[in-house]
C-alpha cells in the first residue's frame, strides 16, 4: 500500500514545505551542481526570485539587485548559472517573451515561475500572499500541466504623446498557449470590477489582430460570459477544474 502523507494544521503543512525545500531542494542543487561556496548566494538569489515572481527580470538586473540591496558582486553569469540549477531541480521555469505580430523571441528580459507555489510561499515564510501573482502563476502551471506552448505575449503599436510625437508602444499579454494548430491568449486579471479596468485588461488583447481566442481569467467565480469583441471572461475555479471551459 502506498506511503501517503496527512498533514492536518496549517503549522505542519508549513514545516513540511519548508523542510522539504532546504532538506531536499537546496541540498539537490548545491550536491548535484558542486556549489561548494555559494549557498547564501544562491538562497538569496532565489528569495528575490521568490519575492518577484512574474516580474520581468534578467541576470543582469539580478546581479544590480546583489549589489544595491545586499552590497554583494555577484556577476551576471554567475547569476544565470544558478538560475539554470533552479530550472535543472524542476523548482522554476523560464519564460520568454514573445512579439507577437513580429514573430519572433525576445530574449531578455524574461519572466519565471515558481513550478509549485506552495513551495515558494514556504520559501517566504507564507509572508508575501500576493494573490493576483500566485494566480498568474498557477494559470501557467495550469497550462504548463495541460501540455501547452507557453510565451508570454508583447504586442507592439504606434502611438503619439502629448506633443504629437510619434511613440512605440508595448503592452503584454500574461501568457501565449500554443499545443499545435490551437492558441489561446490568456490575460490574468484579478479583478474587471469596472469599466477603466476591464479596458486596461483587454487592450493588449484587442490589438493581437488575428482570430485565436483571447481568454480573461479572474479571481471571482462567475458565468463565462463574452464581451462585445469575443473575448471570453471566466472565473479561475472554472478554468482550473473544466479544461473544456475555455473552448466553450
């Protein structure tokens, strides 16, 4: 019969996540990776990780973070070593941005994602309980888990300022789904609860200019509804237990 673990309070599930990623998570990477120096480092690195999920970032930027915040040198490629252990321990995943209209891969910077978010709100103690961050995150894994493609998505447009200057513009779709001939634009939205914000959501979506669903996920369990540009908006309990629901 197969070993399975009951852990009842919310105190037990805690240790239980944060033993595990010291006894088990850090001790991998620093053996498996012969990091023999480094371990404040390369814990540091994932608490900032940890603290930004979502967040664009590259190594470079990382290595700015060491040096203004904990007055460290680390250099960028050390950096992007370390990242690669994190990703090799199957604890994040890196996502690159891509420009939609045209077609092609923008290397930095770039997003991660924690591959269990119980494990990174472990690392921070269960103190950053960001829930529109942990709720892109898990829409990715979601994704992820359904065996999809995943991007995050930049759509690039002319526009003018105040002075009739003549501007370029990038605005970003959460996450570009891809799993052969089917792409889903998938924006994570915590809350459309008026107008301005629902506008501010969707304008990523609106310029994108081909046929694929475009796909709104927020917080509040509601009826899948559709707006007046077909965009489907659907509650994230939906999303999550009904693969079909954003085909529906």
């Amino acid at each position: 019969m197969p070993y399975v673990l009951y852990l009842k309070s919310h105190e037990d599930k805690s240790k239980y996540l944060k033993d595990l990623f010291e006894n088990v998570y850090i001790k991998d990477v620093l053996k498996r990776n012969r990091i023999l120096n480094d371990k404040s480092i390369l814990e540091d690195l994932l608490n900032i990780i940890s603290s930004s999920v979502g967040s664009l970032t590259n190594p470079t930027k990382l290595s700015n973070t060491f040096q203004s915040v904990k007055h460290v040198q680390v250099n960028a490629n050390t950096i992007s070593r370390y990242l690669d252990c994190f990703i090799d321990a199957f604890i994040l995943s890196k996502v690159f941005r891509y420009d939609i209209k045209g077609k092609k891969y923008i290397e930095t910077p770039l997003k991660y994602y924690f591959s269990d978010v119980g494990l990174r709100n472990a690392r921070l103690n269960f103190r950053q309980q960001e829930e529109n961050h942990i709720m892109e995150n898990i829409i990715y894994n979601e994704l992820i888990a359904r065996d999809f493609d995943v991007d995050v998505g930049v759509v690039e447009y002319n526009s003018k300022d105040g002075n009739g200057k003549k501007i370029r513009t990038q605005l970003e779709i959460d996450f570009v789904a891809n799993k052969g001939n089917r792409r889903y634009y998938i924006q994570s939205a915590f809350f459309v609860d008026d107008e301005a914000k629902r506008i501010q959501e969707t304008n990523s979506l609106n310029r994108v200019g081909d046929s694929f669903r475009k796909i709104v996920v927020v917080k509040d369990e509601i009826i899948p509804w559709y707006d007046e540009k077909g965009i489907l908006y659907i509650g994230i309990e939906k999303f999550l237990l009904d693969e079909k629901a954003i085909d529906s």
